[in-house]
C-alpha cells in the first residue's frame, strides 16, 4: 500500500487522535502511513482544531449531510484506511461495506463488556463502576454492520482501583488507549494485523496491559 492514507473520524477532543499524530512524527520518514483528513461529525471537536495545529485537512460532516456526503470526503481524500477515535455516530453501511477489514474503532471497555448502542465514553466508565467490576480496559476491533461487535484486533486491561470515580478511571483508561490506537493503526497499515477473508484477526494482541511491550 506504500504510505497509507488514513482518515481519522472523531466527535470529541481528540486525545487519541493527538497519540497517532505523535507516533507517526515520532517515526518520521519511517511511518508506515499518514493521516490524511480528520472527519468530524462536530464543529466545536477539539478533534478538528488538533488537527489543524498539525497542517492536517479537516471536513466538517454533520449528521444532517446529504446522504453519502461522508463516503464522498473519504473517496475525494483517497483514503485507504479508517480509525475511529471517539466517532459517536454509525457508520453508514455502504462505507462499512466499501472499507471493509480497512476501518477500526477504539472503545473503553473490555469489549464485548459495556459495548453497544449508547455506551461511549463517560456512559462505559460509570456502568463499569455501577456494575462493580474489578478491571476495566480499551478494545480496537474492526468495524463491522453492528456497533462494537466487529472482531477484536487488540485489547488490554487497566484494573478499577478503590475510591474510583468516573474521571479517575476514564483517565487510566485512556492513557492505555493513547497505547493501543496508535500501535493497532499502524500495525494496520504495515499489514501486521489483518482480517482475513474468513472473519479472523492476524497479529491481534490481547491481554495488553499499561506496561506491556508494544513496539512497531
Ligand atoms: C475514547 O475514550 C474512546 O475510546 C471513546 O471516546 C473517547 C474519545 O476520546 N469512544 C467510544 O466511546 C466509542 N464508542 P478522545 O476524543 O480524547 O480520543
């Protein structure tokens, strides 16, 4: 593929978009792929502005674009690959289907734990906590028809301390986040983690922790 063109969707403030902005300077001549349009659903994303700080081209596609407006950007950016870092609105089924194995998502949780329709961001912390659970963690699997169930193409586990509220475990959580979306993007584009024709995941990692080795 060369130096895949990657478009990163995002709603929020784009923390983890900001991690894979840095990897990639961070490896230079030597990244495997560039982030070549942000996509926001959202005006105000801080995704955006980050973006822009970083001479990245931005499109604004609010939910009441005409149908397809989406897939247009993406077509007209040439995009070969897709990560959705915080993108809270569903992916339109003939972009699922035209970049399908080529689009990951990051969630915070241990997936298929607090996933599906409704559970994103501070909504999967407090569930956790509401539910008792003794760890938590962040999962990049590939986008398929239906929310957060595509296969899993990395994970990893933070635990939930005592005295944890929702911020404090957000904030545990994303940092392994700011760890696994970068490497699981790449390792995309590398063509180190794949999904085969059969529905299975190659080069997965699993049972990531925040201090496990994570190289690319
Ligand atoms: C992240 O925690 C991401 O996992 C979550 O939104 C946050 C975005 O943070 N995504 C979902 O909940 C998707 N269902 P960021 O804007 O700072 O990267």
């Amino acid at each position: 593929m060369g130096v895949a063109r990657i478009a990163v969707l995002a709603s929020g403030g784009g923390s983890n978009l900001q991690a894979l902005i840095d990897r990639i300077a961070a490896l230079g001549a030597g990244a495997p792929a560039e982030i070549a349009l942000v996509i926001s659903d959202r005006r105000a994303a801080g995704a955006l502005e980050r973006a822009t700080r970083a001479g990245i081209p931005t499109a604004y596609v609010p939910a009441s674009a005409p149908e397809g407006a989406l897939e247009a950007a993406l077509v007209d950016a040439q995009i070969d690959l897709i990560a959705l870092a915080g993108y809270l609105r569903y992916i339109p089924v003939p972009v699922v289907q035209r970049f399908h194995a080529r689009m990951v998502n990051i969630h915070p949780s241990l997936l298929p734990a607090f996933g599906g329709a409704g559970m994103h961001g501070m909504h999967v912390h407090r569930a956790v906590l509401a539910a008792g659970a003794t760890e938590s963690g962040a999962t990049v699997h590939f986008v398929d028809e239906v929310f957060d169930r595509g296969p899993i193409a990395a994970q990893g586990r933070v635990p939930v301390l005592a005295g944890d509220d929702a911020d404090t475990l957000a904030a545990r959580v994303l940092t392994l986040e700011h760890r696994l979306f970068p490497w699981a993007v790449l390792a995309l584009a590398r063509g180190a983690l794949a999904l085969t024709d059969d529905g299975r995941v190659q080069g997965a990692r699993l049972d990531l922790t925040l201090d496990s080795p994570l190289s690319d």
